[in-house]
C-alpha cells in the first residue's frame, strides 16, 4: 500500500480541492481492520451461492488483468522514460491521417489483453503523438493481435471466414474511430491524468515514478470495471440474452451490448461467441469486434486516464462504430 | 499495491489461482505480484528526493483528486484482496452449472483424445464425452467410460456430472453437462457439488444435435475428492 509522500507540508496551503493528506490512508487501514478481524461473522452472512459465485468471477477478472496490466505499464514507462524523441518520430509518421492506419496495423504486434493497451496509449500521447494515432492503437491492438486470431480459429474450427470477418471489422473500427478523433481534434476534452514528470529526474528515477503512477492510475479503474463486469456475469440469467436470438437487428444490438458488459478477455471470448449457438454470424461477430474494442472495464479505465468528459463521447462513438461495421463486414463475408 | 502484490504471489505460490485463471498464468502472477510489492516498498523505504518538486507541479493544476495525485477509486485496490481473504472465493461450481444449462455448445475436438479400448473402463473427459456424442456418438456405442465432475441438477430433477472450462479466466467459464441415467434400484442422488465418478455406457443416440446433453446410462457411481484442477 502506498503512503503520502514524506516532506510535504501538512494542510496549511489551503488549495479548496485539496483534500487533507490525513484521513485516505487511516481510514482505509482501519476498515480493513475491521474487515480482517471481523471476517468470522460477516462471513456466514454472506454465505450464498451467488455471492460466491460474483467473488470468483471478481478475484478472477482482477487477477487475470493485473500482470496484463503490469506489463501495459512497464511497456507505458519504457516509451515515457527510455525512449528517445527521435526514434519515436522515426516510428510514427509525422502525418497522422496517415498514422492513424499504420497504427491500427501496428496493434498486432502486442499480444495482451485490452487493459495493457489503456496506459500504453496514454503514454504514447504523453509523449507528443498525436491522439487519434494512440487511441486507434489502443483499439486494434486487444483485438487484432496473433493470440486473438488464433483463439477465434479454434473456437470456430471450418470457418476461415469469421476469423477474416472479425480482423477486417476490428480494424474497420479502430481507423474509422482514429480518423474520428482526428477531425475533431481540439475539440476532445481530452485530459491527461498522466501526471507531470521531472525534467530533472535521471531516467531509471522517471521510469520507475511512471510504473508507479500509471499503475496507481490505472488500476482502481480496473477494480471498478470488474465489480460491474462481474456483477452482470453472476445476475443477469443467459435465458435474458437468448430470447432475442431470431431477430436479426435486436439479436446483433443485444450481443453487442452484452459484450460491453460481461468485459470478457479478448483472448477467449470468441468461445464464449461460439456458444451462442442461437444467434445470427453477423450478431457473434458484433459481440467479438464490440468486446476488445470497448467495454464497462476499458470505459473505466479510460474515464480515469482520459477524463470522464472525454469517456462521455469516446465510449459511445466506439460503440456504435463497432456495431456499424461489424454488420457491414458480416452482411459482406458471412 | 503491496496488499495486492502480496495476495497476487500467495495465490500464486497456493493452487488457488487454479480457481480463477488457466494454469499458464502462474508466472505472469507471480512475477506481477513480486513486482508491485517491490515497487511500493521502494516507496516507503526510499522516497525518491524529486517527490517535492514533483508535488508542487500536481498543485498547480490540480484536477480535484487530491493528495499527490492519487484518485480516491485508488482505494478500490484492496477490494480483490479482502475479498480473497474474507470470503475465499471458492471454485465455480453447480450455482454456474445450473444457471447456464439449457444451452450445450458444439465442442471443438479435443487436442488429446483418450485411447479407447473394448471390454476396458477408460477415463474421458467430459468435454470429450459430448464431442463424441456430437460426432455421432459411434466411437462410445458399447465403451465402458468414466466421467469425473460435480454434480449439478436441472428443474426436473434429472441430475448431471458437469465440467465447466475456462478459456482466459473464470469470467467466461462455460459448463458441459452429461445427463447421469442410473437404472438400478438403489439409484443414489448425490448431492450438489460433489464430486463423482461415474461409470457407464453412452446411450446411444443422444446428444448428438449440438444442443441437449449426451448421456450416460450409469454402471456405478463413487464419491471421489475433488481434483486439483477442477477445470477442463
């Protein structure tokens, strides 16, 4: 657990929004406390097959992510303290419509799930490239990596086409959202929660400060997403999703929004897709496209990194885009 | 960041990671969960000396979450590792079961198929055991096989030896069911989420669509410990 800096003055600067440094730390100890010892008889309360069935599913989701995380940020501290200006311009092309493709492309080279991708985009943008070219690789790289096709061919042996079908609309996605950012630049009320770094600071002192910060960052965020991911997982009955299974439309909008909210791994929801075996091709396939590219933990995470107002239009924006293609590559291929 | 490190390598050390992610995650854990444990007591034990500097920069255009920069949603973070010490999660079983069945999904082939052999009792995993069904049922007509799983029931009262697999975590955990047809006279009902062995012949013809259950005409049923692995 982290503790307030040491050396920082007590209250006495007075900032309205700055919260006491006593208080955070004390208070939390204290109910863990509570929590630790009184666990015999909370326990038996909370002894119901569902609770422990939303518990796993909670532990797992957090335990799953957090190396995945870890490696995102150690990734997001080598670009912010080890790399220099100049091979990331060499890297980037300068132009960023044009970027924006390269970018998307370049998402299959990390094989990881989405939440390694939020702060590696957000030091990316910290670094002076253009957003439209991180956010693009924030969304192709969870879903169009080698581990993810590969998973896809398996759960769906005999079908080389849904596998095509789900990289063309990933990708689709990603640039078709890239290029959206980028012809509204400026106008994003984009903020960078980054954090400011010391120019000072001796590079071995800057990375371990990102890896620090990021994780801090990032990882309450990550927490939050899995409580509703695991939540919805444990008390919304598949019998709810399966009743609209023979409609066209509302079967692709209802796999599409379920995928936002159970926050699978894109390594293996395309099994779970599979199992679907009631819907539509084109309705799976909005449920793989929609899931890596966003989802109730990925639109945490980023409402903490990028700012809530920002979340407020990228997630919805993503979302429909995601749909709209992957029932044009699906009415196409499949 | 340390309580969750710690609970990260304890898990990791313990089988109980086995309970919620796939087995190939043990290192990644392991390494993650040293990793954040040296980092924040690096924290605590060394304060790196730019932290003033650093601080009063965050004050200048401070966003409203206060002390350093630290979000309050920071705190959610000891969340995982209550729960696994409070509740200890346990492994998913017939709740899950239960509440997915209905729908069988067509099963991939499995990677390592069991030798079977006439007039013997092989071991078949369960996913194996629907496979086959799906494939015609053909390879299993006249086979003695033993399935292992926990049992789990339906709204009629019929009663299965289920597996439930987990591709990435034990978020997208799917279950497959046998239906357990025991004609004898003493016919035992075990109860939910026990583990048992169960020893019979396929019954021909069932299961073989995709979407219902295959099942078992059972020879014996035995209480069995629950395996190490309880995923397939």
């Amino acid at each position: 657990m982290s503790t307030p800096p040491v050396g920082t003055p007590p209250v006495s600067s007075g900032t309205p929004t700055r919260r006491p440094p006593v208080g955070q730390v004390e208070l939390v100890a204290i109910a863990i406390l509570a929590v630790l010892l009184g666990g015999r008889w909370i326990v038996p309360l909370l002894d119901h097959p569902s609770l422990a069935t939303w518990s796993t599913i909670f532990v797992a989701i957090v335990v799953q992510s957090t190396p995945f995380l870890v490696m995102g940020v150690l990734l997001s501290a080598v670009i912010t303290a080890l790399l220099s200006e100049k091979v990331l311009r060499k890297v980037v092309p300068r132009n960023p419509a044009l970027g924006v493709p390269v970018a998307g492309v370049a998402g299959i080279g990390l094989p990881g799930c989405e939440c390694a991708a939020v702060p590696i985009a957000g030091s990316l943008i910290r670094r002076g490239v253009a957003p439209a070219v991180a956010l693009t690789f924030l969304l192709a790289a969870p879903a169009i990596n080698p581990a993810v096709i590969v998973s896809t061919a398996v759960a769906f042996p005999g079908e080389p086409m849904f596998v095509l079908a789900r990289f063309v609309a990933s990708l689709l996605t990603a640039v078709a959202v890239g290029w959206w950012v980028l012809a509204r630049a400026g106008r994003l009320p984009m903020l960078d929660r980054g954090g400011t770094l010391d120019p000072d600071a001796s590079k071995r002192d800057r990375f371990v400060q990102t890896v620090r910060h990021d994780f801090l960052h990032a990882s309450g965020f990550l927490v939050l997403g899995a409580i509703l991911a695991a939540s919805i997982n444990t008390f919304v009955p598949r019998e709810v999703v399966d009743t609209v299974a023979g409609q066209a439309v509302l079967g692709v909008l209802t796999l599409a929004l379920f995928a936002f909210l159970v926050a699978l791994c894109s390594e293996s929801d395309a099994f779970v897709a599979a199992s679907f075996t009631a819907f539509s091709p084109t309705a799976k396939l909005a449920f793989l496209v929609v899931g890596p590219a966003m989802d109730v933990k990925l639109a945490s995470m980023e409402a903490g990194r990028f700012g809530t107002a920002f979340a407020r239009q990228f997630v919805p924006v993503v979302l429909v885009t995601a749909v709209v293609s992957a029932s044009l590559v699906g009415w196409w291929l499949l | 960041m340390a309580f969750l490190g710690a609970v990260l390598v304890r898990l990791a050390f313990t089988d109980a990671y086995l309970r919620y992610v796939t087995e190939w995650m043990k290192w990644p854990i392991l390494l993650s969960g040293v990793l954040l444990v040296v980092l924040a007591v690096g924290l605590v034990v060394a304060p790196p000396s730019s932290h003033d500097g650093h601080d009063g920069h965050d004050h200048a255009d401070d966003d409203g979450h206060g002390h350093g920069g630290l979000p309050l949603v920071t705190w959610l973070l000891v969340l995982p590792g209550l729960v696994t010490f409070v509740i200890s999660p346990p492994q998913l079983g017939s709740y899950l079961a239960e509440r997915r069945s209905g729908e069988t999904a067509p099963v991939a082939k499995p990677a390592d198929l069991a030798q079977l052999e006439e007039g013997e009792v092989v071991d078949v995993d369960v996913t194996e055991f629907i496979w086959r069904a799906q494939d015609g049922g053909e390879t299993l007509d006249g086979q003695q096989v033993a399935l292992t799983g926990f049992v789990s029931y339906d709204r009629d009262g019929a009663w299965y030896v289920s597996r439930l697999t987990i591709g990435c975590c034990a978020a997208d955990a799917m279950a497959y069911q046998v239906e357990v047809d025991d004609p004898s006279d003493d016919a035992v009902r075990p109860p939910r989420d026990q583990w048992v062995k169960v020893t019979g012949t396929y019954a021909s013809g069932t299961g073989t669509d995709g979407t219902t259950p295959p099942t078992i005409t059972a020879a014996e049923v035995v209480e069995v410990e629950e395996p190490r692995q309880t995923y397939e």
